[in-house]
C-alpha cells in the first residue's frame, strides 16, 4: 500500500469536513477498498473512517414503516436487527461473504463501491430504497449509474438507506464459491403497487431492473408468468466463471426460484 | 505516525503506527503475537481471524488505527491461565482437527466466536460459519467434528474418524 493517513471522525459533519481534503477517500468497513489498497489501484492520501460515527449505525423503522439503516451499520448487524421488519432484507444480508466480512462490511460502503456483482444492489433497487446522502436524497433508481459508478458527487457521504417493506421479497443468489459474490443474484419484491425485479452479478452494466418479468410478475404472481420471458445475452458478463448467455439463462432461472419462496 | 492504544488479550499495550499498518501487522511485528497467521492478504483464507470488540474479524483487513480502544483477543489468550489447552483446542486436538496447523489459529477464534453466539451449533452451522476459513489439509471434516465436540454434543455419529 502507498502511505496515507486515517481520521476518525465522530460526527457526520466532521466526515464531509474531512473529505474535502485534496485527494480524501471515505473508508467504511474496507473490505472491499483495503484489498483495492494492496494492489495500489488507489492512492488516497487521507482515508476517512466512518465507522465510528454513532449517528450512522443501526436499524429503525420509520412512522411509515420503512426500515432505516445508518451508512456505517454492518451486515452482521442488518442480519439481525433488520430480520424482525424485512426478513428478505436481513436474509440477504445474512449470506454477503463469510462471518467476519459481515462483522465489518457496511452497508453504506457496499453501496457506494457498486461492484456489479453485490448483493445490497438488488436489495435497494429491488425495493425501490431511498439512498440518503450529507445532503440529498437519492431513489435507487436514479442512484446506479453502472459498474462501480453512482450518483454519488466526490466526498458525499451514505448516511442512511430507508427501504420501504414489501408485502412479500425474495433474494435469490447463485454463489461464486470463491469470491462469495454472486455469480447471478436476483432480488423480487412485491409491493401493492407491482412487483419489482433487481439483477446483480450478470450485467456488464451492473445492477438492473428486468422490467419484462416486472410486468408479467405484476399480472401473475407465480413462476410460471416468466415462461414465455427470455433475457437476452447481449451485454451480459462473461467470464472463465459463465458465458453471457449462461448468465442470462441464469437470470430467469433464479427470478423463478425468487417467486417461488416468496410463495413458499 | 499515530499513537494507539488497546487491550489485547486483557493486557494494555500501545504503539505507534502508520495510517497503513494493517492490524495483523500490528499484532505480528509489534507486539510479537506471531500466532495471528497470514495466509492469503487478500482477506479469503481467514487464517488471521482475532476478536475485536467481541466479533470475529480478518486481522489482515483492518487498520490498526481502526482498533484504537479496543478489546482484541488473538489466539494467544485462548489457553487457560495455567497454560493448558482451552476447550475448543482441546477438542482440535483429540479429534485430528489440524494437520499442518497453519490455519488453525483463524479456526479456533472462529469458533470462538461461533459458540459464544450459538451454543449448540448443527454441523450446517458449523460448516456456514466456516465460509470465510480455508484449510488445505484437513478437508473439514474433523475441524467441523472438533468444534461440535467442543460445544457438547455427541459427535459419535459423524463420521470420518
């Protein structure tokens, strides 16, 4: 690793202050930026820890009944304390790389790291989530702009993510045993307005909304409404782990599995 | 350089560090704990498992810095204040659960953590539990009986003796 020095600020204000500093990242739980680090892929001269900023730990349920998450809570955390208000949300944060990842991987740094093949991705798109920053508010939809590429503006902070609470959700993933990503994951929500679907792991574009099964899943809410569906392999990912079309077969097949234990 | 301070196995230590130090540095080259292994860097192989705060982390995907204040626990302060083999290394012992020993230091505090949560752990939780500890010897197998014995239960049925 290049040398950098680290702050650990107590406040929010006290991050965004920070991270105004010339070349200033922020640092959540690194367990994805410290590996990045040791590969010298990136050279910050100042890392911004925002794991002791009590402000943005922890689960809260809004008055509208949304689950509120701070930037800096663990997965381990959302596993437990989110299982009471979003099971399908909890479950998926249950199964993000292996015990000790999840004691320090946080959701915040999850989302504003946007691998293309992560699980809190799906999660927030699949549940329509509001990314809320040091001075906005962002709907997922608006939030993902392609692999590794956000809305986010240099040195905004993840503060908090509200996810609104389907009737019914499932998330569906295809393990890469080695890199504990998905080598396809599929997030399906059902709320009383539609049915939303979220694909992680399979786009080159990273995450996305496969708007035909929404529609079918919309009218139908059963399996069998994706029989006539097919996702084309166009601009799908391929690798020594999956061809394109491999990964868009795959899509459909998790999407009926998600449908399924929804139902289950 | 910045100045550190935690309790590491009950005992107060302090140091002073760059912002890069990785705990597993720290821990290794510092303090002189060289039981803290590190297998991969890359965070996979869990070899260099320690508790911070009470919760299993990779040592070697930490910044020291980022544990200033904290309570670390490292293989180290496994073994019983008279010197004899904690419970869980006990049980590693009297059921093959290591043969070059490299990743055994990640496995015990695993599991440490692992019992301190769940008691009576089934061997699908064990084995969930362990995702993030490779081991190139053993094929599991008697870790996973190990850490079921450790716990209490009757492992008398797994099999692989």
């Amino acid at each position: 690793m290049y040398a950098f020095e680290i702050e650990r600020p107590s406040t929010i204000a006290d991050a965004v202050n920070a991270l105004k500093g010339e070349d200033a990242q922020a640092l959540g739980g690194g367990q994805t930026l410290i590996p990045t680090l040791k590969q010298r892929l990136a050279a910050p001269s100042v890392l911004v820890s925002l794991t002791g900023i009590g402000e943005m730990q922890g689960v809260c349920q809004a008055d509208d009944g949304a689950v509120c998450i701070g930037g800096a809570t663990t997965h381990a955390t959302v596993a437990k304390e989110a299982a009471a208000h979003y099971p399908a949300l909890a479950d998926l944060a249950s199964h993000i790389g292996d015990p000790a990842v999840r004691n320090r991987g946080t959701i915040g740094g999850s989302l504003a790291n946007n691998d293309p093949a992560a699980c809190y991705p799906a999660a927030a798109l699949g549940s329509g989530a509001t990314i809320i920053t040091n001075n906005r508010q962002i709907a997922a939809d608006d939030y993902f702009e392609g692999m590794f590429s956000t809305a986010l503006d240099e040195g905004e902070v993840i503060t908090e993510v509200r996810f609104p609470v389907p009737q019914t959700a499932n998330y569906q993933k295809f393990l890469q045993p080695a890199s504990r990503f998905a080598l396809v994951g599929v997030f399906v929500a059902q709320y009383a307005d539609g049915v939303r679907v979220a694909v992680t792991g399979a786009s080159e574009e990273g995450v996305f909304r496969w708007s035909e099964a929404e529609a079918a899943l919309s009218a139908n809410f059963s399996a069998s409404a994706l029989d006539g569906l097919s996702l084309p392999a166009d601009g799908m990912i391929g690798d020594l782990h999956g061809s394109p079309s491999y990964r868009a077969h795959l899509v459909k097949v998790m999407t009926g599995r998600a449908v399924a234990a929804c139902q289950g | 350089m910045t100045g550190i301070s935690m309790v590491v196995n009950g005992r107060a230590v302090s140091g002073d560090v760059e912002g890069r130090t990785l705990l597993s540095s720290f821990l290794r080259d510092d303090l002189r704990l060289t039981g803290t292994h590190v297998g991969c860097d890359t965070s996979q192989c869990g070899a260099c498992v320690v508790h911070v705060n009470g919760k299993a982390v990779k040592a070697c995907t930490m910044f020291a810095v980022e544990a200033d204040g904290a309570e670390v626990a490292t293989i180290e302060g496994e073994a019983n204040a008279d010197g004899s083999l904690s419970v869980i290394q006990q049980a590693f012992q009297d059921h093959h659960g290591l043969q070059c020993g490299f990743c055994t230091p990640g496995m015990v505090m695993s599991a440490a953590a692992l019992l301190k949560d769940n008691p009576k752990p089934t061997e699908t939780e064990v084995r969930d539990y362990l995702e993030g500890n490779i081991c190139r010897c053993t094929g599991y197998h008697n870790i996973v009986k190990a850490i079921m014995a450790a716990s209490g239960q009757d492992v008398s049925a797994i099999a692989a003796e």
